[in-house]
C-alpha cells in the first residue's frame, strides 16, 4: 500500500498497516497523527469551554491548524523516510564515492529530518495550547487538557529522538537544538499540568 492513501483509511486498518512489513507509515507518523490527536482534544476542551472563556474560539482554530499540519507531516514523513530508507539501502550496494549518490542520499536525509523535526515543534505547541486550555477552558475538562498535553509531550519527545537517532544528527548540528528546545518545552509544560492534577 502506497503512503497515498493510509490517512484515509480506518483507523483500525491503519494500525494494522502501522504494524505490517512495510515501509510506511512508522514512528514519525505515529507521533504526527498523535499530534493530531491531542491537537483535536484541546479544540474540544476549549469548544465546550466558549461560554465561560473568551480565547475559546482563538484556541480552536490553533489546535485545529496544529491538528491539521500533523495530519498532513503524518504522510510527508511516510513519503521522506521511505525515499531515504530507499536512497541508504541503494548507497550500501553501490560503489563508494559516487558524488552525486552521496549528494542526493544527503538531500533525502535532510528532507527526512525536516518531518521530524517540525512534528516535535508542533507537539510543543499542541501542549502549550493544552496548558491554556486547562488553565482557562471549563474545569469538567480539565483531565482532557492534560490528557492532550501528555500525548502531545510523548509525541514531540518520539518526533525529537527519531531527529537525533534515525539520522544520526550530530549535537552541533541545529536541527538537534531545535528538537531537543521542542522536547523540553513539551516536557516542562506537561509536568507542570500532570503534576497539578496530582
């Protein structure tokens, strides 16, 4: 099954495609459809929360665009990480020193270090929302909100970690600061509002 069209798929028979043989998709779509997820959870906690929060409707078309790039990132990445996947695989049977190989095998690397990388960004942001929502939106939903941060966190560290391990991304290199400055924002933001709920 091609990368084109797994998003449009039910959600049971896309998990069943998560855990195939193939390719595509794997953990970077995995963090960017949980994105979505959380993303879509603070839009319904700030929905329910219009009469009493004035910023409901702002964070509601957030989250929705931050749930709607995830979706769209969930597929990019499928697509990049197999042309990379591809282009290594190819580059190990080859013969050593081809420049334009090397060139575009770099070109694919770079290009699948991108998704990640904004996937981690968006997990962030996705909680920041979270954390507003909780602290504004209508207290009955308040364990939705830390939910959506706490998928968001987990997602935005699994997005950071593929950045740094998958491609071997160098800690001077600025993607790695990048993600790792997404991470820890996740991170800081989810304690502060699951340690309130303790």
């Amino acid at each position: 099954m091609s990368t084109d069209d797994y998003l449009d798929l039910r959600l049971e028979t896309f998990l069943e495609r998560l855990s195939a043989d193939g390719l595509a998709p794997g953990s970077g779509s995995a963090a960017a459809i949980t994105v979505a997820f959380a993303a879509r959870l603070v839009a319904m906690v700030a929905n329910c929360s219009r009469s009493t929060w004035d910023e409901a409707s702002g964070i509601v078309a957030q989250a929705t665009a931050i749930g709607d790039r995830a979706l769209v990132l969930a597929h990019t990445d499928a697509t990049v990480w197999d042309e990379a996947l591809t282009a290594l695989r190819d580059a190990e049977g080859g013969s050593a020193g081809d420049p334009r190989r090397d060139f575009s095998l770099e070109q694919k690397l770079d290009a699948a270090a991108a998704a990640p990388l904004e996937i981690a960004s968006l997990g962030a942001d996705a909680v920041a929302l979270a954390s507003l929502a909780a602290e504004h939106g209508d207290v009955t939903y308040q364990a939705d909100a830390a939910a959506a941060a706490a998928l968001a966190a987990g997602a935005s560290r699994a997005a950071a970690h593929l950045v740094r391990v998958n491609l071997g991304v160098r800690p001077s290199d600025p993607r790695f600061a990048r993600a790792a400055a997404s991470e820890q924002a996740a991170d800081e933001l989810a304690g502060r509002l699951l340690g309130a709920d303790a």
